[in-house]
C-alpha cells in the first residue's frame, strides 16, 4: 500500500490508472475503501487516488487532539503538493466533502475541479442556518460515548441512522460495516474537529468548478446544506442521483461514476 508523507505521518492510499490526478477524501468512519467502486472506472481515465485520512485505517486512533479538519485539511493540501503533479480532480464525501470545500477555500491553485457529495457540517446564519446548530454535534457525542464504553455496535448504529434514517445499520453490507468497525474509535477524535459553519463569504469565494452531488433518498439535512450552497458558489453545478442516500457512490456507483467522470473530463 503506497503512502506519502506529510508533516510526519505517512498518508496511505489507494490508487489505479495513470494520467491526470483525481485526489478522493471519504467519511466519517470511512477509509480509502469507501471508494471501492470508484477505483477502476475512475483508474481508466485519470490516475485514480483514495486516501485514508490521518488516524484512519490503516492508521490507528491515537490521542493528542489532532483529529481536526484543520489538521486533515492541512493534510490534503500537503498531500496534493507532495505528489508534484500539479492541480487535482479532488471529490471529498461527507466529513471528506467539508474538508475538501476547506482545501478549496484556502488552497484554490491545488485545484483544478471540486466534487461535494453531500458534504457535511451546518451552516451559518447568513446561509440560513440549518441545519439546526448543534443537532449533528448531539447525535455524534452519543455514539462517540458509546463507543468509549466499548459499545462499538451501538454508537456505529447511531451514526448510521443520523446520516441514513432508521435501520440504516442493518442494511449495510458488511463490508461497509468491517470498514466502520475499523474506524470506529476516530469518532473520539471527531467531536472534538473544531468544525466551522459553511459562511456565505466563504462558498461565494470559491471559483473552482465544482459539481455538488446528493442523493435522492438521503436524508433533508444534507438537502438543505446543498440548497444553500448550489446558488452562491459561483461555478457550481448539482446533480441527484437516483436510488441513493447519504453513501450516494456506495449505493447507486454506476449513476454516480457516470455523473463525477463526465464533469471531471470536462475540467
């Protein structure tokens, strides 16, 4: 497994294919693997590359406070440096989209296209502040306590029906489910990231192209974080896809892929 070192920690990946770099950033409780089925269609037109944020699999959680999206957006940005390849397709979901819309705001001329899918986090008063603050801080806290006591199955299921509704868990494949298992302990970190609302000033302030993506079965929230978005980021698209929830390249990959490749092709 290839890494690259940024500040002192080796960034595992994953990557196939050759040619123009596309950089993806998964979730919470996510790793490199939550990109399996982007690999190989991405890997056939560009050189393809999934990592595992720092602490992820197949890093371990370890005290010491820098589990933030300050820390992995520094990461990110020293990661695309690092690969001296010049500006990069970055795609980030969820957590991975909020630090990939921070890579954006601060590091535009890594940048040559962005991809949000259903990126994560609230918003602030002058992007109408939902959703509620403080709501997906509550939800987190809970399972990140449960699984402090060891109740790893509980505080996953937890976050699993906030970001995909009731019985989300149990419809999981449990290969998605060995990959939130083996993250699980980063949600101690997590609730602790310093988050930042999205801001106005800040979206309207990013020129990249972007595509905004959501699913057609996710939860409002995510919805409404992309409503805001979409209007004042000023080179922004979106698209739904069908047949999907929050885990949108997980759960409907063909529609998904189709969507990201024919913009990043474009950019």
């Amino acid at each position: 497994m290839p890494t690259l070192t940024v500040d002192g920690y080796p960034i595992a990946y994953a990557e196939a294919g050759s040619g123009k770099p596309v950089v993806m950033i998964h979730g919470t409780l996510g790793d490199q693997r939550s990109w399996t089925a982007q690999m190989a269609p991405f890997g056939e037109r560009f050189h393809a590359m999934a990592v595992s944020l720092r602490h992820c699999w197949p890093g371990q959680w370890e005290d010491g406070g820098d589990f933030t999206i300050a820390r992995h957006t520094a990461d990110i940005a020293g990661f695309i440096k690092g690969l001296g390849a010049g500006k990069v397709r970055l795609v980030g979901h969820s957590r991975g989209g909020h630090i990939a819309f921070r890579v954006a705001q601060h590091h535009p001329e890594l940048l040559s296209a962005l991809v949000l899918v259903e990126p994560g986090g609230e918003l602030d008063e002058s992007l109408g502040g939902a959703p509620p603050a403080g709501k997906q801080g509550a939800a987190f806290a809970k399972a990140a306590a449960l699984i402090g006591e060891g109740k790893i199955e509980e505080g996953l299921t937890v976050v699993a029906e906030h970001t995909g509704g009731p019985g989300a868990w149990e419809k999981r494949s449990e290969a998605r489910k060995a990959v939130n298992r083996a993250n699980a302990r980063t949600l101690l970190g997590q609730i602790n990231e310093q988050r930042k609302p999205y801001a106005r000033a800040e979206a309207q302030g990013i020129a990249t192209p972007t595509l905004l993506i959501g699913g057609a079965q996710s939860q409002p929230q995510f919805g409404r974080i992309l409503d805001a978005l979409e209007p004042v980021m000023p080179n922004a698209t979106r698209v739904t896809i069908a047949r999907a929830a929050h885990s949108v390249q997980a759960d409907n990959p063909a529609d998904f892929n189709a969507a990201v490749l024919a913009f990043l092709e474009k950019h």
